[in-house]
C-alpha cells in the first residue's frame, strides 16, 4: 500500500510540473501575440489565465491536502450537509443526472445533428470535438491526480471514479458554452440569444451546485472542472471565431468597393439575374439604352436634346452604351 500511494504521489508531482510548464508557455504564447497584435491574442490570454489558476488549485490540492479537502472544502460540505431537504434532494438529482458526461454528450449530439441539417459542417465539428476534447480531459485529469471522494457519509449518489476535476462541471461548462455561442452566431434576435447565454450560464452553476450537495465532490473539485472546462472552451470558441472569418464575404460585396455593374447586380452575373442586352425596341428598332443615338425622327417630338445626345453624335459615348459594353 505504502509503494502504491508513492507512486501515485509521484505521478501527481509529474502532472503539476507538466501543467506549470503548459501554464508558463501559455503566458508566453498569449504575450507574443499580443505584441504582434494576433486576432488570437484575447484567446490566448484567456487560456494562459484559465491554466495558470488550474496550475495552482491542483497544487494545492496535491501538495497542502495530500488529496484532502483543502480550505473551505470540508466546512462548505458540513453546512450543506445541514441545510438539505427531501425537496431539495430530489430536484438536484435530477440536475445531477440530467447534467453528467452522458447527458452532454447527447445535447452535442442533438446540436451537432441540427447544424447538419442546416448545413453548417464546421459549426457541427466544433460541438463534437467539444464533447470529445472534454471527455478526454477528464478522464485524463482524473486519472493523473487520482483524488478519492468525500467520505461515504457525505454522499447521497454512488461514483466510482476519482473525484478532481469535477466531469459534470468540465463537461457543462464546454457543451453549454459552446452551444450559447453557435446560437448567438447564427444572429437570431438578439433577445434569443441573451437567453440561451443566461439559460447556459444558470444550468452550468446548479449543475456544479449540485455535485457539492450530493456529497460526490469537494467545492475545489467543482471550480477545477469550471477552469479546465474554461480552456477547452476558449479554445472551441477560437474555432468559431476562425471559421466566421473564413466565412467572411469578399471585400467586393461590401457597398464601397462596387463596380457600375455590381451596383446593378448586387456582385452577381447578370445571367444570373435574368438580366441580357435589351432587345431592339421594335417600334424605333433601337434598343433602351441607345437612345441616344436613335436618329431624330424616332422621338416623339424629333431633334436631338441639348447636352445629352448631341454629345453622344459628336463621337462620345453614350452612357448606356458604355455600361452595356461593361455587361
């Protein structure tokens, strides 16, 4: 027993090397963006903040608790202890099932079908890879830290794997934040999205909540899940932030950089639009857009207008021949 936890005290230590060291290049990564003014550099110095702290906490909790609850880990589990109720219980259970890896995994399942069905693949494989990405990560922090569970007496729920990071609030923190995000992208109405970020951020803590109250997690395991789940967030939000740049429209769409015939066409080839050289006009036998260069007698009134098509029969172009020409 005692080679055992020695090598799993020694594992732990490998791990918070490994995360200060990916905390440190995060830093430097995030700085040296910024400098160069990289369009990555916000998320890059969310992610360097989001392991720095994640660094941290894990430290603490493998160094000064030896595993254990550490600061108000143990008086936080006491005092909800106290305060349950059937009532209470019940609704939380719920929350606590409804919201595990399974659960979330389903809701990007549904999600990831929906924008295929809208035909929006990149969006679609940002929400599965945040499923996938989350639930390598807490299989592999859970294993790597290996911290046990409250006691027995405190748990109203049967867990079986270790207890850092919380799974159920790294996996909500991803699926639900990414989620919010493709919806507020897709530019509904702006109050729909206000919602769907305020239902997203509301379930995300009651989901946390919820694991301290059923005694199956210590509070610093929860606020871990929150950090990690932060990171591979950020990450999958630099994603969707990379595919509406591909997507952006080309610079010709924007109204300032128009040619005469984009004016018209809206940028589309006027074949496209049904639009052709405007036949002869069969009473004149000249087209719409020569007339000025129709002879007097076709006018109703005759003779040549002053300043317009007399131009036009000394040599210079008519203006719609030319945006003709330009068709």
């Amino acid at each position: 027993m005692g080679l055992l936890r020695r090598d799993v005290a020694v594992s732990a230590m490998l791990v918070l090397v490994a995360q200060d060291g990916a905390a440190v290049v995060a830093v430097v990564a995030a700085v040296a963006l910024l400098l160069v003014g990289h369009r990555l550099a916000v998320h890059t110095g969310i992610v360097a903040v989001l392991v720095a702290a994640h660094a941290a906490l894990s430290s603490v909790v493998v160094v000064v608790g030896h595993l254990g609850p550490v600061g108000p880990d143990r008086a936080v589990a006491d005092e909800l202890v106290r305060l349950r109720s059937s009532a209470a219980t019940g609704i939380l259970t719920v929350v606590g099932t409804v919201g595990d890896t399974v659960g979330m995994a389903v809701l990007a399942a549904v999600v990831g079908a929906l924008l295929l069905w809208r035909r929006r693949v990149g969006d679609a494989v940002v929400m599965i890879g945040a499923v996938a990405g989350a639930g390598l990560l807490i299989v592999g922090l859970k294993q790597a830290v290996a911290r046990p569970r409250p006691p027995e007496a405190l748990r109203l729920a049967v867990e079986t794997t270790y207890s850092f990071p919380s799974g159920h609030a790294l996996s909500s923190v991803v699926v639900l934040g990414t989620a919010a995000a493709i919806v507020v992208r897709l530019g509904w109405r702006p109050a729909l999205s206000g919602v769907a970020v305020t239902v997203a951020s509301g379930a995300v803590a009651i989901i946390g909540f919820s694991r301290v109250y059923l005694g199956v997690h210590w509070p610093t395991d929860v606020l871990d899940g929150w950090l990690t789940g932060g990171v591979w967030l950020t990450v999958c939000l630099a994603a969707l932030s990379e595919l509406d740049r591909r997507r952006g429209r080309p610079a010709q769409a924007q109204r300032g950089d128009l040619t005469p015939r984009d004016a018209v066409t809206g940028g589309a080839h006027p074949g496209s639009l049904g639009l052709s050289r405007p036949r002869d006009s069969p009473a004149t036998g000249c087209a719409p857009a020569d007339s000025g260069a129709c002879p007097s007698s076709s006018r109703p009134h005759g003779g040549a207008r002053p300043g317009r098509d007399a131009g036009t029969h000394a040599g210079r172009p008519h203006r719609g021949r030319e945006w003709q020409q330009s068709l």
